[in-house]
C-alpha cells in the first residue's frame, strides 16, 4: 500500500526527527551563554530519564535530538570574557546606543 494513504497514527514509529543544525563556525559564548547552555544539557537529561521511565518513544527521540544538539554546543563553547571598557565593541560588550534626532518632533 502507498503511505498516500496511510493515517499519520497508523505509519511505524521509524519516522526520524530531523537534526537540528549545528553551525560549522566558531561557538562563542559569554560565561552567561555557557550556563544557560550546561542548563539546557542538565534539564534535558532530566528530560531523558524521565521519558525512558514513561516508554514515552515520540518525547523521548525528540529529547535525544535536543540534547545531542546541545552537547556538542556545550563540547565546542569557547568563552570570551566580558572586555575592560576599552572604547572598542567586541563580542560580548553591553553597548548603549543615543539617537542624534532626540527631542525632535515629528
């Protein structure tokens, strides 16, 4: 029979979720960016356990894909320390930007 007319509840369990990119260029992260990361990494092994004990299949391949995904973000993070006010804007710099049309009316 064609999968044309297949229900989607009825097709095998075998559909594959699609990997989620990871990115070929440098990860760099502030030490902010970094925790955020290892806490995605913990909660979705949280995640992890929880789904294998409730044989939850569907939640548990989508669980695996997201937690690959993270760990190698958190395998390939390279920290850059926040810089010294140094007059120069570089990754990781909080800036404050004026607008030169202020108190113009429009």
């Amino acid at each position: 029979m064609s999968r044309t007319f297949v229900k989607e509840s009825d097709g095998e369990d075998g559909d594959e979720l699609p990997e989620l990119q990871v990115s070929p260029h440098r990860n760099l992260v502030t030490p902010a960016g970094l925790r955020q990361i290892d806490t995605a990494v913990d909660r979705l092994q949280t995640d992890l356990t929880e789904a294998r004990a409730a044989t939850d299949r569907s939640t548990l391949k989508g669980i695996q894909r997201d937690l690959r995904y993270w760990t190698e973000r958190q395998r390939t993070a390279e920290v850059v320390a926040p810089s010294a006010a140094s007059g120069t804007v570089r990754f990781g710099s909080t800036v404050e930007m004026e607008k030169q049309d202020r108190g113009r009316v429009e």
